[in-house]
C-alpha cells in the first residue's frame, strides 16, 4: 500500500503540471489584452484579425509567416539564416506560450525584424487569441 503513495504523489504532480501548462497561453493572452485594454476598453481580441496580421506584409516586405509558415501547426525556417523553427500553435508545440521571458524576448525580436518596431499589446493578444484557437 505505501508503494502506492509515490505513485499517486507522481500522478498529481503531472497533472497539476499539466494544467499549469494549458492555462500559460490563456495567461498571455489575458495580460496582453489588459494592457491593450487600458488604450481602448473596449478592445476584444480576434483570431480572424491575429491571422490577418500573422500572414500580411509589414515595414520590412516580411510577414511572421516568411519564416513560420502560414500555419502555425507547421515547422518553419528562418528567412535569413535557415534555421528551423518549432510550430508556434500549442496544439502542435505544447511547450509554446509557456515561458513569459521567451514570448517577451520573441516578440521582441520577431516584431522588431518584422515591423521595424515592437508589436502592441492588441497585436500580441490578436495573434496569440489565433494560436490559441488552432486545433
């Protein structure tokens, strides 16, 4: 029976791990929309309009799809370098939208070598409510 016990303590702490890791996503897209909130209260994140902008053209004559693909399912490949890059859906990449040091270093980034600027809060919370509603 104490046998048992570890097994039960190891069950829990994978489920509870596993909750922790579905809510981060959901936990971006909040903070995302409260701060676009607080220019426009009455902002409500879209998908349609995340995916508009996740596949347009922008400042640089690239789009977060010239390296990602379109679908965000897919693996894709850095323009300039090659590398590869995991799918950005948590529905194929459980572990994307978890970490808050790598969605700010990655928006960052990417918006930065895309737009020639950082992204606003409304367009981080547009494009993660799409990722968020790919299955």
């Amino acid at each position: 029976m104490t046998h048992l016990i570890p097994l039960a303590l190891a069950t829990a702490a994978l489920s509870i791990g596993g909750a922790v890791s579905a809510a981060a996503p959901r936990e971006f897209l909040s903070r995302f929309e409260n701060a676009a909130r607080s220019a426009d209260a009455s902002f409500v994140p879209t998908a349609a309009r995340g995916a508009a902008f996740f596949t347009a053209k922008h400042a640089t004559a690239w789009s977060c799809s010239s390296c990602h693909t379109p679908d965000p399912k897919a693996q894709g490949k850095h323009a300039a370098t090659g590398k590869l890059i995991q799918p950005l859906a948590p529905a194929a990449q459980p572990d994307r939208l978890t970490d808050p040091a790598k969605v700010d270093k990655w928006f960052r980034r990417n918006c930065s070598d895309v737009l020639n600027r950082e992204c606003t809060p409304r367009e981080k919370a547009d494009v993660v409510a799409w990722l968020l509603s790919i299955r």
